[in-house]
C-alpha cells in the first residue's frame, strides 16, 4: 500500500499506539490500514455417493480439480459465499448445508472454510470459471491432479468421517516453513 484510500496521501508503515503489530498509517488524516486475511467459503457437495469437483478454468492452477470455493464477498454470510460459489463454478445448487473445515492459511493470508452438503438435484453444468464439471467416486477423485492442499485435506477427512458416519467440525493449520537460510 502507497496511497491511503481516506484522503489521497502517501502511508507509512510503522506500529500504531496501543497496537503490537506494524500497519500502514497516513500520517495527514490519522487513518491506520488494517490489512486481514480473506474468507474462501465452499462446499463438498454430494449425490449418493459422489462427491462433485470442477476442473478449474482459471489461476491459479488451471486445469487441476477442486470444490466449489471462492473467496467471500463484502455483505454476505459465509453460507451465502458458499452457496453462491457453488452456483456460478458448478451450476448446481445445494442444500444441508453443515460447517465441515475451517483450515487456516497463514502464509498466504487466507482462512478456508467448507460446508458438507448435498446437492439439491443431480443437475450440474460448467460455470464460466469451471472446464468441467464431474461427480467422482472416492476411489476415482484426481488425488494427484487436485488444486489446493485445503480442498485435499477436506476431502480426506470427509472420506474418512463418512465410512464412521460420524461428522466433526475439522479445524486445521496449513504452515509454510521458511527456506532455510544459506550463507
């Protein structure tokens, strides 16, 4: 950040009084820029069986499988992102929506968040950020060709929770360790 989006003038980093952590303040108007990670909200969305993924049609990692997900917008719920998601990447609607997964993302400022649910007819069809659109069996799911490490996390669990039928709220922490420094 160069600029505050307040009154125009140039920022600076520094930590602002009674805070701990360093933010972009505008020393003209006094107005200090709280920076916050984004909200990804998605489904697992079943038929019988069958889990539905969409190939991805856009970056990152075009062409690799995933859930439908995208990132949350400004005056909806996290429910509503999740629904919405589903209908423009899948053409599909959902309903039973459950809160499965809240993973974390910390290296890249993101918290991930998946509903179980199911879909509410078997009616499907690509959206414009999806190339396809398919239902998989557990065994037949693209392990190797999946987009994200959250959507693979979830879909393990899910897996795992549906052979017990015994669905807990999973919570997670996806950490990058730093490179290794060499001198």
């Amino acid at each position: 950040m160069k600029f505050c989006s307040n009154c125009g003038e140039k920022v600076i980093q520094r930590i602002p009084e009674g805070d701990s952590r360093p933010r972009y303040v505008c020393e003209h108007c006094n107005t200090i820029h709280y920076q916050n990670p984004n909200i990804v909200a998605g489904v697992v969305p079943v038929w019988g069986d069958k889990v539905l993924l969409c190939r991805r049609a856009i970056e990152p990692r075009l062409g690799y499988w995933t859930l439908p997900a995208g990132f949350m917008e400004n005056g909806e719920s996290v429910e509503q992102a999740a629904r919405r998601e589903t209908l423009e990447e899948a053409c599909a609607e959902v309903e039973d929506l459950q809160l499965y997964s809240m993973i974390d993302v910390p290296h890249i400022n993101q918290v991930h968040i998946f509903y179980r649910s199911n879909l509410a007819s078997p009616e499907f069809a690509a959206g414009v950020e999806s190339l396809e659109v398919k239902l998989f069996d557990e065994a037949d799911i693209p392990w190797t060709d999946l987009a994200f490490n959250t959507v693979r996390r979830t879909l393990e669990c899910f897996f795992r929770d549906r052979r017990h039928q015994d669905f807990q709220v999973r919570t997670d922490c996806l950490s990058v360790t730093p490179p290794l420094k060499t001198t």
